[in-house]
C-alpha cells in the first residue's frame, strides 16, 4: 500500500466511527470531498479506528473514494473504571457511555495508538467533517514549513452542562504544578481576572497536530490528572475543553494558530480565506462553495479567535473590531 505521490512528511488522516448507517453515510461523503477537494494530490493514508467494523461496512467506505484507507480495531475502547462505572451508566441518557469513551480516548490515549506510532503529523476530522471548496494549501506542509505544533481551524463554544467542575480542576491543576493559569494570551482570553470561563474552545471535529508534543509526558500528564477526576464519565467533558487548556496552558502562544481553510462539519462552513459565504444545498443537505479560486490557507492568532467567542458586552474592543469580524463564524461559534 506505497503512496502513490512523493511524500516527504509522515502524515496521516484519520477518524473514530462506529458502525451505524449515519457514520455510514456521512463517511462516504467525507470520504469522497476528501479525496476531492484535497487528497488526490497527496495521497496520504487514512487511518480509520473503530470498535469492530463488518466487511460489509469496511467495503463501503473502501469504495467510496480512491483514499488509501487502513483500519485499526481499538479493543477496550469502552472500559470504564470501577470507581466510576455505575455512576456514568446512571448519567448517560443524553450522552451515552459510547460517546463518553470516545471523548475520552480523544482526549489523551489516541496519540498513543500504535497505528499512529509511525507518523510525525495528524489530521483528525469526525465522520461528518467535509470540504465543500478545493485547498489552496497542504496543512501538514504548512505545519511544517512554520514549525507550529497545531492549527485549529474550527473555533466555538461548549455548552455550560458539559463543562461542569471542569474550570475548578484545571485551577487546582495549575496551583500544584505552580503554574499561572492566565499565563499566555490565550489563557487570557479564555479566563476572565475573576476565573470566569465562556466555553470557548478548539471544536476538535478537525484539528492539524504534530504528534510528539501531544505524546509528550508533558501533555499526557494533564490528561491522566483531568482524567483522574472522572470529569469524563460523570459530566461528559470532552476533547474539546481538554484540548484548548492544555494547549494554552503548556505551550506558547506562537506555537499554535487557528487556520482559515476550506471546512464545513453541521453548522459552521468556511470557503477559505478571502471567499464568498458557503452555500447551503437544501436537497443534499450539505454546503458547498461557488466559484472559488483556491487560495494559500490563512493563520489567524488563536487567542484573538477565542476572544471573538466572547458573549457580546460592547466592549471597547468589541466594537473596534465589529466590522472587521467574520460574523458567520461569531454566530456558529454562540450555537455551539
């Protein structure tokens, strides 16, 4: 299974489903706007974990694009720990146990997974993650070439119900390891001089990483001590929160970006820097991007972006920049 395009970087992309007709159909779809509007031009392998796929189910996502894929069963994907597991069962009617471990897994031990032991570069995408514009740009080129450990190129918020305890943690966190919880601009901007938080984060549905630093024990540490608290199974906290803390927390600010890129997942679309409005398609209900010229993706600092989430108080800053804000992106990020 050689590349059928010189590659000089380790990069893989990759995804988490389980085998239901929805992943299903949202895979194809991903699957072929992948190959598309990006990948024909790369080839890099897609890398697709799962609880246990049938060969039925392996068959259609082989067929429904040319993408190079690989499949890697992940086995104990839903043990729970004793300590916690009766009380997560009693509190998994709107999230389930499934989706709790996968959040999980997302979180910390995904970057420890063999199949990904021998790639320097990742890109996740969730199984309704698609592209409704052709790049303009290689994202794992472009995390090389600047020397960044991550680009995000999804911002948004977390529901408060989601995030319970969470804030209290990381606090607790950061007065252990004697750490300044608003230490980078971008702790700044997510945590207001009263510890006040607004769910802003990284909506990890894609994301652009160098694998080392998140393998690092220096990452992995704040995972295993957030994980410690069972936050996971008792409040559903996500990747998501988990990721734009330890990001903030432990790397600098200039190590990070948010990217503006062709991307669509549910509610928010973007055609790439300096582009049109996506278009909603009501018959395939996806977006998709007219008369686009690819163009070079756009790097965006990630604390102006989480500040840009902040609920609207008309502040001076606010205000200065309320012309120059991308307001579709301002509004996808207050509904999630």
């Amino acid at each position: 299974d050689k590349p059928r395009k010189a590659q000089r970087l380790k990069a893989v992309i990759h995804y988490m489903m389980a085998e239901t007709e929805r992943d299903l159909l949202d895979m194809e779809r991903s699957l072929k706007s992948l190959w598309l509007r990006y990948n024909q031009g790369v080839d890099y392998p897609v890398l697709v974990f799962h609880e246990g796929l049938t060969h039925e189910a392996r068959r259609r996502l082989v067929e429904a694009s040319e993408n190079r894929l690989w499949f890697a069963l992940v086995p104990r994907f839903k043990e729970i720990p004793d300590e916690w597991m009766e009380a997560s069962r009693q509190r998994a009617s709107e999230f389930s146990v499934g989706y709790r471990a996968m959040t999980r897994w997302r979180s910390g031990p995904l970057f420890l997974e063999q199949a990904l032991a021998g790639f320097d570069y990742a890109m996740t995408l969730d199984t309704d993650s698609y592209f409704p514009a052709t790049f303009g740009s290689d994202p794992f080129e472009v995390l090389h070439s600047t020397g960044l450990t991550a680009m995000f190129p999804h911002l948004g918020r977390e529901s408060a119900s989601v995030v319970v305890n969470f804030m209290h943690y990381f606090l607790l966190y950061c007065r252990l390891h004697q750490l300044n919880p608003r230490r980078t601009r971008m702790l700044s901007a997510l945590i207001e001089k009263n510890f006040k938080w607004y769910q802003q984060c990284l909506m990890l549905d894609i994301e652009v990483v160098r694998l080392d630093w998140f393998r690092s024990e220096t990452y992995q540490d704040f995972f295993r001590y957030m994980d410690s608290v069972g936050g996971f199974w008792l409040h559903r906290w996500g990747n998501n929160p988990l990721r734009t803390f330890a990001v903030a927390l432990l790397l600098r600010d200039e190590d990070v970006r948010s990217v503006v890129m062709p991307y669509a997942h549910q509610d928010f679309c973007s055609c790439g820097p300096g582009q049109q409005s996506c278009t909603w398609l009501k018959e395939k209900q996806e977006y998709t991007c007219q008369d686009v010229t690819p163009e070079e993706f756009r790097l965006e600092e990630l604390a102006e972006g989480l500040l840009d989430l902040q609920p609207w108080r008309g502040s001076a800053r606010q205000l200065s920049r309320q012309a120059e804000m991308d307001v579709y992106r301002f509004a996808a990020g207050l509904q999630g």
